[in-house]
C-alpha cells in the first residue's frame, strides 16, 4: 500500500493523514484516531491497523509491514470481513426471538 491508499475504506482515511494526524496531535490512546476523518469508526476492518500505526507512533514494535501490503487484497480482504459480519449479524437477529421466547414462558 503506499501512503495515499485510504487505509479506512469507510470514510477514505489515508495511511498519510493518519500518520499526519499522529505526528501533530500526538494522541494518548489508539481509539483517538478515530477523530481522524471518523477512521475506523465504521465497519471496523482497519481497526488493527490504526492499533499498529498508533504503536509504531509509541515507538513500539509491530509486526505489520504497509508497504508490503496489496491494497487490491486489503479491499477485497475487507469484503469477506464485511460477508461474514452481515451473516454474524444476520444469524444472531434470527436467534433472539427464540431466546425471548424462552425467557418469557
Ligand atoms: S474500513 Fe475503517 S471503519 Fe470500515
């Protein structure tokens, strides 16, 4: 992926304005990134990204290397995340009539 790549598809959030957004507001916690655009606020796949870069940004050692990864296979990566969230999703509203059910008789 190179900088430009948006590493939030949801709100089109780039690996460069998010490292950007690190260096000038030097956030104390990961989940502050989310002020960034609304990065991973959304379907939640790149969540541990922003965690590895919000680390990288501690100085701490991460294991993910960006540049190596192809942003072709990150979307569509993204994709089977989002299919079986909506089946998760799906299967679960299906589930709670019967537990209510149960719980009222
Ligand atoms: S890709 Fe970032 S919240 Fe969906």
């Amino acid at each position: 992926m190179n900088l430009d790549d948006p590493i939030c598809l949801c709100f089109r959030v780039s690996r460069r304005k998010i490292i950007s957004y690190l260096r000038i507001h030097q956030p104390r916690f990961a989940s502050q990134l989310s002020e960034c655009g609304g990065a991973g606020t959304g379907c939640g796949w790149c969540i541990p990204i922003l965690q590895q870069l919000f680390a990288r940004s501690q100085n701490q050692p991460i294991d993910l290397n960006l540049d190596q990864l192809d942003f072709q296979q990150y979307q569509q990566d993204r994709g089977v995340y989002l299919t079986l969230k909506s089946n998760r999703e799906n299967k679960r509203d299906n589930e709670l009539p019967e537990q209510e059910e149960q719980n009222s008789t």
